[in-house]
C-alpha cells in the first residue's frame, strides 16, 4: 500500500472488506472523506485482472448501504478511518500500468506533454474495473493542469483529438441535469477545454492539487441561512476547477461562492458577473453561497452573465 503520500481528491480507497471508495476531499489525515464505488459481488458486472466481480454503486444505493452496514462511515461523504483502509490506489503511481494497457490513455498523455508523476487515470481504469465502453478520467496535479489544458485546446483546433460530437453534449447534459437550457450550458462548457474524446471515447480532464499545495483548511458544513440568488462580480478564480470550485466575489454579503458539483466547475472567470443560486452558510466571519448541496444541484447554478450576454 501506498503510504508514504498524503491521500489526496481523486485517489481510491480499499477498505478492510474490500469495498473500493473514490476520495472526495482533500482532508483524510485521520479519515478519508469519500464515497463507495464498487462492491465486491460474484454476480456483478466488472471483474478485475484477477477475476474478482465487482457492482459499481450508485450514488444513492452507496449511501443506503452504507448507512445500515458501516454506519460509522456515514456523513455528507463517506468517512473511512486511515486504519480501516486496506490499500491506497493513486493515478500518478499506477499511471504507467494504466498507459502501458490502454493505448488511448498513452496517446492522450502524449498529446497533453505532461510528464510522468504529474498525470494519472483515476475511475474505472485506476481500479482495473474498465469496460469496453468506459471513459478515460484523467487527472493532472497542479500548475501541470493548466498547462494540459492549454495544449488540449490547441490539440482539440489542429484535429489531434476530437472535440465532443453533437451526440456526446446531449449525453453529458442528460448525465448533469443542469439548471441552465442546452445551449448555456454547451456555451459555458466550449470554453473550459477539459474535455473531449480520442478514437470515439469520451475523456475528462480532472484537476487535483499538487502535494505541495495540500496545506488547506478542511471544509466543513456551516450554519445553514436560507437560499438565495446572488449577481456579483467574480475576484478570483485560481480555484475554480479544484473540488469544491471555489469562486472569491465582490458582493455586499457573500465572499465565496462554491461548488461541490462537476458542472459548475470553470464556470466562470476572473473579471467576470455571475448569476448564482444556492443556499447560504454561515463559515466564521464570511457567509458562502454553497451550490451542490444535492447531487445533481436542484434548483442550484452558477452562469456567467459577461459570457451570455456577449452572445
């Protein structure tokens, strides 16, 4: 087992039982914050090298099931004690396995010129649970991230990859189930270049913080205010693709807005007004207008306003 780094967003998690986890937060000294993926199961539908079966969970099937089996583990996400885990799995360890198997993983790390240690697979492919069909999750750490996305832009315009098909946006809009029309959210998303497909599979681009950069304050739950619908003009935006996407604003009562959903990430830039509903908390002195307090963040978005309006 990998113990020697710190247990970072994005790794997985082997607990005692062989439960498999993906770590969802960035604060796992004592416990890991994460949620179940897959289940040991003789009759499931993926099996590992090895030939062990395995039923990937749903969202809330996990929760369920860990709260009548594990209810110690249970929370806003799941939390698994350092001495219940069994084995650590990191994208950045098992990438050159990961590469030297899936030729589409080794042409894509390639194309995006990022260097070994700096980019992993994370998901099915981190696990050795992939189908035929799956997606490539890749994550970059750090400043290597926004370099791979400045050449994938560049690698999506001179044909290297492709970018999403008609077909594909309406996948990823279905999967989402975003609070914005079609159109918004496809104009929103064209400009994040973290995203798109290689011989007709779908890829992501995940960030994760370096190790260098894990020194961040645990985010908990504040104090629940009410919900509201801010426009304000976005300060910072260094933040906005990391987990929670993390948004400093000038507005009269909100600091920060974040989002703990996907769909929200790179949402906006620096300079920029946003549109944002969400529910207020109370952290300390500041308050934040949180988005994604449900997994797919009803009657919850972040929109650009500049964007929109230059269309």
């Amino acid at each position: 087992m990998t113990r020697t780094l710190p247990i970072r967003l994005r790794d997985f998690i082997v607990d005692r039982d062989g439960w498999i986890y993906a770590v969802s937060t960035y604060d796992n000294a004592e416990r890991a914050g994460c949620v179940l993926r897959y289940l040991p199961d003789p009759t499931g539908e993926r099996s590992d090298r090895e030939g062990n079966r395995y039923r990937k969970m749903e969202f809330d099937d996990a929760y369920a099931l860990i709260a009548d089996k594990k209810p110690a583990y249970a929370g806003p996400v799941h939390r698994v004690p350092v001495a219940d885990i069994r084995e650590v799995l990191k994208p950045e360890v098992r990438m050159p396995a990961v590469a030297a198997s899936h030729p589409r993983v080794r042409r894509l790390q390639e194309i995006l010129e990022v260097e070994d240690g700096q980019i992993g697979c994370t998901g099915s492919l981190l696990c050795g649970l992939d189908a035929e069909t799956s997606d490539i999750d890749l994550v970059v750490y750090g400043p290597a991230w926004f370099r791979a996305q400045a050449t994938l832009k560049r690698a999506i315009r001179d044909g290297k990859v492709d970018d999403l098909s008609d077909e594909m946006w309406e996948r990823v809009f279905t999967k989402r189930q975003p609070e914005i029309p079609f159109d918004d959210f496809v104009l929103h998303e064209r400009r994040k270049w973290n995203r798109g497909q290689i011989e007709g599979t779908y890829f992501d681009l995940l960030y994760t913080r370096s190790y260098e950069d894990l020194d961040r304050v645990a985010i908990r739950k504040g104090e629940v205010l009410g919900k509201m619908t801010i426009e304000a003009k976005v300060t910072d935006a260094s933040l906005a693709f990391d987990n929670p996407a993390v948004y400093e604003v000038d507005h009269r009562e909100i600091a920060k807005v974040l989002s703990f959903t996907h769909t929200y990430s790179g949402q906006a830039l620096a300079g920029e007004t946003i549109e944002a509903c969400g529910v207020v908390e109370q952290h300390g002195s500041e308050r934040w207008l949180i988005i994604g307090t449900t997994r797919i963040a009803k009657g919850e978005y972040i929109v650009s306003k500049t964007l929109l309006d230059r269309q």
